[in-house]
C-alpha cells in the first residue's frame, strides 16, 4: 500500500500562496483562466416586489442590496416586503386562483411548459446570474441548477391534465393560495421544486426567495410575464426572515411550503400549529455517506467528493459524514486526499473551478467556527494548500480523521465544504452510526453486493439513500426527510400530493 500522503494540520486557515497543480507523471499541468462572460448579462440595478402580474416599489419603502460573494461586490437593490407587501401579494394570489383553479388542466399544462422551454432559452444567463449572485461554480449552474429547472416545469407541465389519473378513482382539488419559502444554495432550482407542482395542480403562489440570492427569482419573473402567466398566479416577494414570518401568518394562505433550516422550519411549525394551514418542510441534514470494503474505491472517491464538495457543500443533502470500512480505511483516505488537491478553487465564474465562493459572509463565520471547534475538540484537520482569493467569502475543501461521534462538527449541519470521517468494522455498526442523529434527510452506499444495498437501504432512516453514487436528482424522484429533516415529499407524484386536496 502507498505511503499514506495526508498531513495532520492544527490550524484552521491554512492557505499557501499557490494554486493546486495537477501533477501527471513528473511534469505539471495547469488550467488557463477560462472566465465565462458576463457582458451579455442584463440585471436591472433594482427590482421591485413581482405582484399581480408587474414589478412594483415596495410599501415598506425598504431596499437591500444583494452582493456577489466572490467579489463583494453590489449586484442589485431588492425590494425588502413589509407586512403590507405580503397582505397585497396574497390578496392578488386570491383572485387569480378563482379563475387558474378553474382553468382546464390541458390549459395550465401550457404555461407551465412555456415556463419550462423559457427557462431553456434562457439557460445561459441564469447560470451566469446564479453563480454571480450566489457563489456557485458556472460548472454546476450551467449543468445542474438550471436543466433540473427546466426538467421540474417540463416534468409537472405533464401531470396539469392527468391528475385524476396520478389518484385514481378519487376527486382531485387544489389548495389555494401557496406561500413558498426557499433557501439560497440552490434558488433558481427550488423555485422550480415549489412553483412547478403548485401551477400544475391549479394553485396560485407567493414565492419568498432566500435574502442573498433573490436574482434569478427575478430574472424567473420576467419568464412568467414572458409566458404571459395570468397576473396573480405567482407573486414573489423579495426579503429576509421577516418577510417569510408574514407569508406564514398570513389568513389567506391555505398552505406553507418550506425549505430551508431545521430551526426555522421548527418556529414554522408552531407558527401554524392549530390552524387549518397545510404545511411541508424540507430542512437540514447530515448525511452518512457509508463506503464498504468491496465498493469501487476510486469511484467511491468521487461520489464522496461530489457528495460534499458540490455546490461548496452548502446541500443539505450533503454526505458529510464520511463512514469508511476499517479495513480501507487508509487506501480511501490516501486516495481522497489526492483528489481533494486536485480540485480547483476559486472564481465561480471560471468554467474550471470546481469549488466556488461560500454564499455569504455570515455563512463563512459559521463554517469557520464550527472548524474551530473540530480542532478544539480534538479531531485532525485535513486542508489542501491552495490559494484563496484575497476579495470574497472562500473557504478550502476540508475533511476532519480522528472524529468522535459526539463532536460537533459529527453531530451538526455545517453547510460548507467540511467532510467528517469515521470508520466501521460491520454493517450494524454502519447503521447504528449512519442513524444516530435528529437528521434523516439522506445517506450513500458504496457495495459491489447488490443485497448489500438492499439490505442496508431498508435499515437507514433516510428519505432519500442512493447506492454507488450520489446527490443525483431527478423531477420524477420524490425528495424528502425523516425525523428533523422534516415532512412532506418533493417531486413524483408523491410531490404533486402535497399540492392537491385528494377525497
Ligand atoms: P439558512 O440557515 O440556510 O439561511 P433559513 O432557514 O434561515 O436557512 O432560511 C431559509 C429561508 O427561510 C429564507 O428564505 C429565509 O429568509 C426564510 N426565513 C428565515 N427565518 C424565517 C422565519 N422566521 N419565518 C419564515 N421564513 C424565514
């Protein structure tokens, strides 16, 4: 077996001035820039609350600038909604569901493919606006966020005239008026997740998009007018937790979809218990990503990698706790180690970087705590040496060895690049570990053995467990969590169910 090549790091900013090189053979080769370009990109330097069909000035009066957390620097003003903003948006979503509710399914499948194949027309410069405004590499815009955008319209635009058929033999009735909050790692794609079965089962909509990515939200609001969306089907208000709290309270809603913190989503669900409002919540989780001794290792690797270094590890689906069989415990872990140095960190918009920008000063400060307290509580930090830059929120791919179940960063939702790894002598232990937290949300195999997976997948309690890969999404796939990471599925019919009064 090689050498082991990691080095055991006590601090936690351990930054040198260069750029990981790939190494092939004795020589070295290295990326040019490659920078996509943003000339082309048209955002407006402020927007107003999308409500009743046109952008209007908020009755708050209040405005927040929204920044690109690679550079700091100011993209756009947004309207903050007051109390007065929401009552209007919910009240414009009141009239138009007397008539949206009533449209024929084959009418409202129309707009909703028309939302879909704008949203492909207009790929590029969704990516573009989605890694500038909330940090993630163009890589994964371009060929994540905005197809699966466009596949979840695509996908729900089919279901619009076939609901009696996706409940058979029942009668099907939408809800009403939907308030949808959606969190900042992925806004353009959970605005699809939310609006896409809502529109299809005849519901109207306020949307509430996260405070630090509103952008494509707006750019999606220029599609719907585009589509020519009847006025008051989809609002959406711009805003901070503030704003999200009135959507909640509001007496004209009939239901909350929610994505976002386990904290959050807790003051949701007393805000609404004992009211007739229906609710989903889709919330945090750390997920057990468990590689057996006979798995694949080199493509566990990857699986691994893309399982917590995707999208800056800001996935709350994220395999962050490494749980690696003891006895390759040390092959898999030279292995990662080489291949975290490979990955590329730096400008999102870079077609080459593989890890881009944390989404927000705040967000970094947590991440960087929460390493602290790795170290303090004894674990080995693991960091490869590449240079960030000096402007903007960044923080390397990190993986912590030495970790005790009951260390914080084990335990709790980083939401960064920042992988815990443990070992495991036996499938029960695997389990026993993978389950033993308020999280359920999802989990990874790594077997050769197909009944391993089957044998394993039934014992995790996870609502979402892919085998021999990971963090792959698909519209007709419901997506969804157990015990704190919540209630309620996301996608498939079982997703379509969560927007529809079934009798
Ligand atoms: P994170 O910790 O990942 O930022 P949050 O749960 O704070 O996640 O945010 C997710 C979404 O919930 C955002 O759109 C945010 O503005 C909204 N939000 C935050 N606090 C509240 C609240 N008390 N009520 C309703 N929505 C909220």
């Amino acid at each position: 077996m090689a050498p082991n090549p990691m080095k055991f790091v006590d601090g936690v900013a351990r930054v040198k001035a260069e750029r990981p090189a790939l190494e092939f053979g004795t020589g070295v080769f290295e990326y040019a820039p490659a920078p996509e370009a943003t000339d082309h990109v048209r955002l407006e330097p402020r927007y107003g609350l999308f409500v009743d069909g046109g952008f209007v000035a908020p009755k708050s009066e209040r405005w927040f600038d929204t920044v690109n957390p690679a550079t700091e620097e100011k993209l756009a003003e947004v309207a903050d909604a007051g109390e007065a903003d929401v009552d209007a948006a919910v009240k414009a979503a009141r009239a138009a569901f007397r008539t949206w509710s009533k449209l024929a399914g084959a009418e409202r499948g129309k707009y909703v493919y028309r939302i879909a194949r704008l949203i492909q027309e207009k790929a590029r410069e969704l990516a573009i606006v989605e890694t500038m405004d909330g940090g993630k590499p163009i890589k994964e815009a371009r060929d994540v966020d905005v197809p699966l955008a466009a596949a979840h319209f695509f996908y729900h635009a089919g279901w619009a005239d076939k609901l009696p058929w996706a409940f058979p033999g029942r009668s099907v009735a939408p809800l009403g008026v939907c308030g949808q909050i959606i969190p900042w790692n992925f806004p353009l794609l959970m605005a699809a997740w939310k609006l896409a079965p809502a529109l299809a089962a005849g519901n109207t909509v306020v949307l509430k998009p996260a405070e630090t990515t509103p952008l494509t939200a707006m750019k999606l609001a220029e599609i719907l007018r585009e589509a020519e969306l009847p006025p008051g089907v989809v609002n959406i208000v711009t805003g901070a937790g503030e704003t999200g709290a009135h959507l909640v309270n509001h007496p004209g809603v009939a239901k909350i979809a929610f994505t976002g913190s386990t904290e959050v989503g807790k003051l949701i669900q007393r805000a609404l218990a004992g009211t007739e409002k229906r609710l989903t919540l889709e919330l945090g989780g750390k997920a057990a990503n468990i590689v057996f001794a006979d798995a694949a290792l080199d493509q566990a690797v990857e699986g691994i990698v893309n399982g917590i270094y995707f999208n800056q590890g800001h996935v709350c689906c994220a395999g962050s706790r490494l749980l690696v069989e003891e006895s390759i415990e040390e092959d898999l872990l030279a292995r990662l180690d080489w291949r975290i140095r490979q990955l590329r960190v730096g400008d999102p918009l870079d077609k080459n970087t593989d890890v881009g920008a944390i989404n927000s000063r705040a967000q970094l400060e947590k991440i960087r705590e929460l390493t602290r307290c790795g170290v303090e509580e004894g674990a080995h930090l693991h960091q490869p040496e590449c240079a960030l830059p000096a402007r903007g929120f960044f923080f390397p791919p990190t993986y912590f060895t030495h970790v005790a179940q009951s260390h914080r960063i084990a335990r709790e939702e980083i939401f960064g690049p920042v992988l815990a790894v443990m070992s495991f002598r036996t499938p029960d232990e695997a389990v026993e570990k993978a389950n033993n937290l308020a999280y359920g949300l999802s989990a990874g195999v790594w077997t050769d053995k197909g009944a391993k997976i089957f044998a394993m997948t039934k014992r995790l309690r996870a609502g979402v467990v892919w085998a021999n890969t990971f963090n792959k999404f698909d519209p007709t796939s419901p997506f969804g969590g157990y015990k704190e990471s919540g209630f309620g599925r996301e996608g498939g019919v079982h997703g379509l169910e969560a927007y529809v009064e079934v009798s």
